[in-house]
C-alpha cells in the first residue's frame, strides 16, 4: 500500500462508501491520512466504577454482566442495554437504534466504554457510549479520540478504524520537506505528524503535530507566491512611458486634491507601468481613501499610450458606478469607455449589441472597458491590452480569482510575446501578516489616509430601547434636512436557524406602514436580479426614495454622496471589518454622517467589541482588531481560500510566516524549477488545486 493508492484498497470500502468519503474530497489514502480531527474528546482518564459521577466525562472498563436487546413497543425503537461491572461496582449502559451493538457485543464480554456520565431515575448511566474490547489496542476509547468532519453515512468511529488500518499497513510515508530542514526546524516528521494528529497521547503532542502542517501549508504557500512573482518578473510587458505634462493637466482637471498617499501610491504604479515587466501590484485602502482616482490615473496614462485596458468589478452594479464615476473623469478626454456585463453592453454611454462591443474591443476602439466576470468568461479580444485593475477582488468566486492572473498570461490581446499589467485593489484593509501570507506575490500599496474633506463618521452603539427611538428621531431630522439614510439588516428573510434575525423584507414593510409611514423607503438585497438592483439604487441616487433598507449587498463601492445616516441593525452578527465598510456608505458628501450599531436582544456582551468601531474610524487599526477577535478564517466573511484549519489559524502566527518565506527563498534560490525536489513539486501541485492564490 502506498498513500496515493484509491481508497478501495483498504478492507470494508465498497463502492457506496467510496463515494460517500468523495463527497468529503476524500478519494486516495493521502486525502484520508489528510482529513484531520476538527476536536477531541478526552476519555484518556480511565476510572473505576465506583468514582463515576453525573457529568463526568471518562473511561471505564469491565464484563458486561447483562445483556439484552430488545424492541420498544411505543416508540419502535431498538433499545439495546448492558450492565458493566468491576470490581468496585457497576453501571448502566443503553444505546438506541443500534443495531450492531447487539451483534458485536454479548454477556460475558470484557470490554472499555467511554462517554459522559448521566443519571436518570434508575440510577448513573452511559448513553450510546463509545465501546471496543479490552484486549484491542486503544482507538475509539481511553484516549483523546478523534472527532471528524462527517457526512451521511460516515462517522467519526469508522474514519477511525480506517486511519488505524493504514497505520498499521504503511511502514513509512515519503516526506517532501528535506531532512535537513526537518532537523532544523525542530519539527517531526511526517509519518510522526500524520500519526500524532489522528492518535496524540496527549494534547501536547497533538499540537506539535498542527505545528508541522501549519509550516508545510505555509511553506507551499510561500513557494507558491516566489513562483508567481518569479513568473511576472521573467515576463515581458508592453512598457508606459509616462508623459507628466499630460498626466499633470489630467490630475489638475480632478475635482478633488490628491492626498499624500494617493499621490505615492500613483508614482509607484506608474513607474511600475514604465518597465518592461508587468505590474504585479494591490492597492490596498481603506473605506473612502480614493482607490478610483488612483485607478483613473493608471487608466488615463495606458490610454493615451494608445493601449487598453480592462476594470473587472465583481457585480453588475459596481461595474456600472465604476463605469459612470470614470466616464465623468475623462468626459474632457478622447478616450471611448465601454460597459460590458452580462445584462449591459454600453460604448460611449450608448447601448450597443453584444456582437458590436466585441468587434470595437478587438479592433481597439474602446481605450477602457469596465465590466464584471463575463469579461472572463465570454470570448473577448482585444487588439492591445496592458493593463488589468480588479476591483475587490477576494469577492470574486474561487475560481475566477485563480483565473484573474493567469488570464493575464493568455490574454488573447494580439501581442503573444506581452502579458498586461495587473493591478488588483481592495477597500478591506489587510493586516500585515494576511499580506505578508497570502498577497506575498503582490507589490502592496496603501492608501492609509483620508481625503481632507472627508469628515470622521460619528459612531455610536444604541443600548437601549430609549436609543432606538432616538436614532428614529434622527433619521426623521437629516431627512428633514434634506439628507438620506440607510437600513441594513443580515438577512433578507428569516430561517429556522435564526428565528430572532429581523428579516429586511419584513422589517422594510414596517418601516414604511408603522414607523415612517410619510417617508419614501427603497428596498435592495441579495436575490434581486442586477437590474432590479440598479432600478433601486439609481433611484436612491437621484432621491426617489429617503431611505434604502439593504443587506450586505451595500457593502463595497456604493456612492451615496447625499446619505448621512447608516443604522445596522443585528449589529454584532457582522465583523468588524464588515461593520467599517458598511460605515463606509455614507461621509461621502459634504455633511457630517453618523453610523448608529444596534446589536441584538441578547448582544450585550458584544458591545466591549463593537466599541472599537465607535472609537476609531482607521480601518487597518480595525482590521487588526478584527482578525485577532475572529480569526483569518472569517476575516473576509468566507471560508474560500482552501487552506485547512491548521493553516488558517497560523496566518497570524507572523513569526510562522517569515520563517516558511525565508525557507522558501532559500529553497527556490538553489532550486528554481525544484527538479531536485521532485516530493515538494509534487506537493506544491496538489495544493494549488485546491487553494486560491490572491
């Protein structure tokens, strides 16, 4: 048996089996050896009976004195019950609906339990407990044992029974780290790892293990990052020669100041688009810091190149503000700007046929085109492209974001021997160590400061019943003045499994018929169709409505400049992060805006968290907080990176991060192509199928 042989290798899998563990990515022996425990229960104390008490958690071994199996008339229900005993005394066991209990188990046996002691009228007893025989070496009992991710018809009992086979079967498992670095690092080996983490003695030894696979997934990461910025420095890019006179008569034809970071960021970019080498660069913002105008710069100087370029917005309806916001830019320019969606296909602000945009791309027509995925998916040309930007780009799906770069590298653009310049933005700002881990591929720019007119957002958090009818009084008031607001709710209608969640379908109606039944109040969420959703908003933009309830689809990019109020209710079942962008909807105007947290009825104890939003409006500040309070796994709202549990939890670990970048560096410097490395070639394949690179 080798770790790459299927899964029907091993006894007691048939064909149903088999495709009951595919449906947990689980199809050789390595996938197996690799689906680890999610937590551990500790029956590694083993206890006489006589010490068992209500709400222990234990083991206990003995005969099984009495032995009975035996239907329920009432409930038809197979109750299968046993009486264990040693010699200091005896206990109960009953287990339902088990039907192979009583074909394993008989009188006389001698046998270990374990689970958590209970008490009912007849006394202390053990439901469904765990069980094997005493004479069989320790797995399912008397140990810390593995709890797995399971699915229908696999549980975490005959996960285990797999796993110890191939133990028992494998003499050894190839390890793709060298010896030498294993040595170094202090870390066991694989074969030790593997074994630990699946059957630890102890909890020490268990986290020594998660210590090896938090370096090996951070270690590929990093080789996968050097590989990638490797491959855009070895490439050849058409270079943007900048021309100031231009480029300084199109930034004092801005309707706003640059600030500092904006104006740095800018250089860096351009000096980046003069080289021969494709741009390979994040602009990292924060809710508001002017990430467009630096696009629009980008832009503005790869079109008067006479090249093109493309914007790819992850939804139709930032596509389109995307495509306004910049058509006003350069409304004094030459430039043809085109609109290309799914539902939308403009050219010069005029509605024009799928076929016609894609003949004008290919012919060169249009200097800049905005659209959404279907740029990707859709068989576009173009005569000569330089430049990507992709905006918000973690809110693109798996696979499109896997695409977004290579697309660079195939893009059909009729110049084969060039790869356009990539620029990738985000208005969540991103902690140091998730930068250094995960965009270690990308050149970072930040635009870490505000625009002067922009004034801090008042945030506070209603504590009360008396603060909501407040914060109602003061939406009716900036209503009055003339301003707007916005209502955002977590879902948009309620389920099973947050029955107590205010639904914005639901609270919309009553909004409009209890509370401001003489304002206008727009509503917008997720399950809308696009141009349902820009019917919406292009009406909040020109003051249809007073008020706009939402969902999280509000969360990046949209432009209110008149809306003043934000109140987000359930305030506490977002992140911080989350909670900042949503912020960021309003303070877009002139007026002094105000974002008001109502946590839930039974939140009280989330508002120590949700302080820190009503203490500081810097977002990377926020965004440190965020990551330390819920972890990486939930920083941008989804679990899609790919990375398991263990990965994920060290992408805080900053010292983890520069040890496994350094390793990598040293190991690519000697080893470019890693031929001599052929077990971390074949490692670093396997794991880029499954994980996302940024």
């Amino acid at each position: 048996m080798t770790i790459n042989d299927p899964l029907s290798t091993l006894p007691l899998i048939k064909p149903l089996q088999e495709s009951r563990l595919a449906h947990l990515g689980i199809v050789t022996i390595f996938d197996l050896l690799l689906h680890f425990p999610s937590r551990y229960e500790d029956y590694s104390q083993t206890l006489p009976l006589d010490q068992a008490a209500p709400g222990m958690q234990a083991t206990f071994a003995g005969t099984l004195t009495q032995f009975s199996v035996q239907r329920s008339f009432k409930q038809r229900m197979l109750l299968t019950s046993a009486t264990l005993t040693d010699e200091s005394g005896s206990i109960r066991l009953i287990w339902f609906n088990q039907k192979f209990v009583g074909q394993v188990l008989s009188q006389g046996m001698e046998i270990r339990v374990s689970g958590k002691v209970t008490e009912d009228r007849q006394g202390l007893v053990l439901t469904s407990p765990a069980f094997e025989r005493a004479t069989r070496d320790a797995t399912h009992t008397a140990r810390l044992v593995p709890v797995y991710p399971e699915t229908s018809g696999i549980t975490s009992k005959y996960l285990r029974y797999l796993i110890a086979i191939i133990f028992k079967k494998l003499d050894t498992i190839p390890d793709p780290l060298p010896e030498k670095l294993i040595e170094k690092l202090h870390l066991p080996s694989l074969h030790r790892a593997l074994f630990d983490i699946h059957f630890p003695k102890n909890e020490e030894v268990s986290l020594i293990a998660k210590k090896r696979f938090a370096f090996d997934e951070m270690f590929l990461l990093q080789l996968k990052t050097l590989e990638m910025r490797a491959l855009y420095q070895g490439a050849h890019a058409t270079p943007i020669p900048p021309r100031r006179s231009d480029m300084q008569s199109f930034i004092a034809s801005l309707p706003f100041t640059l600030t500092r970071a904006q104006d740095a960021a800018a250089a860096a970019i351009l000096s980046d688009l003069a080289l021969d080498r494709p741009m390979n660069r994040l602009l990292n913002g924060d809710v508001g810091s002017g990430k467009t105008a630096v696009a629009a710069l980008a832009l503005h100087a790869v079109s008067l190149s006479g090249h093109q370029s493309a914007l790819l917005a992850p939804t139709e309806v930032l596509a389109r503000q995307h495509f306004e916001s910049l058509s006003r830019l350069f409304a004094h320019t030459h430039f043809q700007i085109a609109l290309y969606t799914k539902n939308y296909q403009l050219l010069d602000g005029e509605k024009v046929s799928k076929k016609t945009l894609l003949s004008a791309l290919a012919a060169g027509m249009p200097s800049i085109v905005i659209g959404t995925h279907a740029l990707l998916q859709d068989k576009v040309s173009f005569r000569s492209l330089a430049l990507i930007i992709v905006d918000e780009q973690h809110r693109f799906g798996v696979s499109q974001r896997a695409r977004l770069q290579e697309e660079s590298f195939r893009s059909d653009d009729g110049q084969l021997e060039s790869v356009p310049h990539f620029l990738a933005m985000t208005a969540t700002p991103i902690p140091r160590t998730l930068s250094l881990a995960c965009f270690g591929n990308l050149d970072i720019s930040l635009l870490n400061e505000m625009p002067k007119n922009r004034k801090p957002i008042i945030t506070r958090i209603a504590r009360n019943h008396a603060d909501r009818t407040k914060i109602e009084d003061f939406i009716r008031q900036e209503i009055t003045k003339g301003r707007q607001a916005f209502i955002i709710f977590p879902l948009i209608e309620t389920s099973l499994a947050l029955k107590d969640v205010k639904a914005a379908v639901a609270e919309h109606e009553t909004l409009e018929k209890e509370i401001f039944p003489d304002l206008r109040i727009g509503l917008i969420h997720g399950k809308m169709k696009s141009q349902e959703k820009e019917v919406v908003m292009k009406a909040f933009q020109e003051r249809a409505f007073d008020i706009l309830v939402a969902t999280s689809v509000v969360e990046v990019g949209i432009d209110i400049p008149n809306a003043s109020v934000i109140v987000i209710e359930e305030a506490d079942r977002f992140g911080l992060s989350q909670l900042h962008q949503f912020r960021g909807r309003v303070g877009r105007g002139d007026h002094q805006s105000y974002c008001f947290l109502i946590p839930g009825e039974h939140a009280s104890l989330e508002n120590a968290r949700l302080e820190a939003l009503e203490k500081s409006s810097d977002g990377f500040h926020i965004a440190e907080t965020d990551l330390a309070l819920r972890g990486p796994g939930s920083f941008f709202g989804t679990r899609q990176s790919g990375l398991p549990d263990v990965a994920m939890e060290s992408l805080t670990n900053l010292k983890l991060i520069s040890l496994a970048r350094s390793e990598a560096e040293t190991l690519l410097t000697a080893d470019p192509s890693l031929e001599r490395h052929p077990l971390i070639r074949h490692s670093l394949a396997r794991f880029t199928t499954r994980v996302h690179m940024e």
